[in-house]
C-alpha cells in the first residue's frame, strides 16, 4: 500500500501542487466573487452610466480566470493518466511473473508484457493526437473488435482505435524479468502524457519532435514477487515453469 501510494505521486510531483494550487486559487476566487454581492454590484452597474468603466476590472481578470481553468483541466487529464500507467504497470508486472518463466523465448515473454500495459492503458490514452506515421488503423482492429464484443453501446471505432494506438505509441515498457525465483520482478513504464492546450504544454510539457505536441513523460516503477519455480538448479532454462499455454478450442 506504501509504494501504491508512492507511484501515485513519482514523476508527477509538480503537477500534483500546480493542481492544489489552482484549486485553492479557484475556490478563493469564487468565495471572493461571492463576497462581491455580484447581484447589487450589477445592477448598479446597469444604472450607472460609468458602469462600462467599472466593468473593466472585471474583464482584465477573465483571462486569469480562464488560465486556472484551463489549468485544472489538463493537469487533470495528466494525473488520470498516471493512475492509467499506474493500473497499466502492475498489468504488465503480472504478465511478466507468468510469462518469463513459463519457457517461451525472451522475445515473446516482452511481447506478452507490452501486450498487457497497452491494453490496460489505452481506456486512459489520449484520442486527440494521431501517429499514424508510426501505427496504422490495422494494429488496433484487435482491440477494437475485442471492445465491441463486449461494450454496449460501444464508442466510435475510430475513437477506440485512436486511443489503442496512442496507447501503443506512448509506451515503453521494460523490466528485468528473468527465471531466477530468488530475485523479484521489476517492470518500468514510462508513457508519454499529452497537455490538450499548447499553452499550458508550452510551459510545463516537452515539445514532440515528429508530431509537434507537448508531453510529461510518467513513469511508474511496479516490483512483484517472481512466479519462477522454486528449484535450484544451476541452469535457469532447466527449470521452466512447466506449464504450456495453448488458446482454448471452442
């Protein structure tokens, strides 16, 4: 539970106060507005013929105003992204404990494990930013089609498609999995997190070179107990798990 609580807040510490900070001034800024008598004001204002010149203030703060909320929401979408890698790395981790040891070659055992990040992660990948130079609609049809079968009423195929590949794209997924029982199991996911308004990336984020957007890169580190038989034998490759996966037959 510790270390639960510690990923929540690894990589994202920053935006965690920038949004404490834009809450409190949201809220100040609304119990002072409240404090105003907005009502009294504005009808004074409207029997006023000075009224234009008093609502000057007013209008120099709207920018402000917006700026906060603006704020609020895409730092949002940023931590609904880290528990998105948060949910993804332990996905992975599961993945990596079972497959490593299971026999198959190391190849397949990080192609499992980068299958099981991308799916937990794409409900939380970002749908705004296309890559198709780097994926095509194609790589997702699976997902897509897996998501139809079960969601009712399911979302635009396009949009599911979008955040699959998004998802697929902003991950990098590694550990240090192997078939030693005596040694724990470490995944690393680092995703790319888009801001939606280039102003607020333009201050906080880091500019994408091929696609031009702005991103923070999270990362999440998840450490679970090796799944490896406990045998000792000099050879890891002498003692598999044992077990062989074959899909089922309908």
């Amino acid at each position: 539970m510790r270390s639960l609580f510690f990923e929540i807040f690894r990589s994202v510490e920053l935006v965690w106060a920038l949004w404490f900070a834009s809450l409190a001034a949201l809220v100040g800024m609304v119990v002072a507005l409240r404090r105003l008598h907005l009502r009294r004001r504005a009808r004074y204002l409207h029997d006023c013929e000075a009224g234009a010149a008093y609502s000057l203030s007013y209008m120099l703060t709207i920018p402000f105003f917006a700026l906060i909320i603006c704020l609020m929401i895409d730092l949002t979408s940023i931590l609904i992204a880290k528990i998105g890698t948060v949910y993804a790395a332990y996905a992975a981790a599961r993945s990596a404990v079972v497959w490593y040891p299971s026999g198959v070659s190391t190849g397949a055992a990080k192609e499992k494990m980068t299958d099981a990040a991308v799916n937990a992660m794409t409900p939380f990948a970002s749908s705004k930013h296309t890559v198709w130079s780097s994926f095509s609609p194609a790589d997702a049809a699976s997902y897509v089609g897996a998501y139809e079968a079960f969601a009712e009423p399911a979302a635009p195929a396009e949009y599911i498609a979008k955040k699959y590949l998004y998802a697929r794209w902003g991950l990098d997924v590694a550990t240090d999995a192997s078939l030693d029982y005596r040694k724990d199991v470490t995944v690393t996911i680092d995703y790319k997190a888009p801001y939606h308004l280039r102003g607020i990336g333009l201050l906080l984020g880091t500019r994408e070179p091929i696609f031009g957007f702005y991103y923070s890169n999270i990362r999440t580190v998840v450490t679970l107990e090796s799944q490896a038989p406990r045998v000792d034998r000099p050879n890891p490759a002498d003692r598999p798990l044992g077990i062989k996966y074959v899909p089922a037959i309908n």
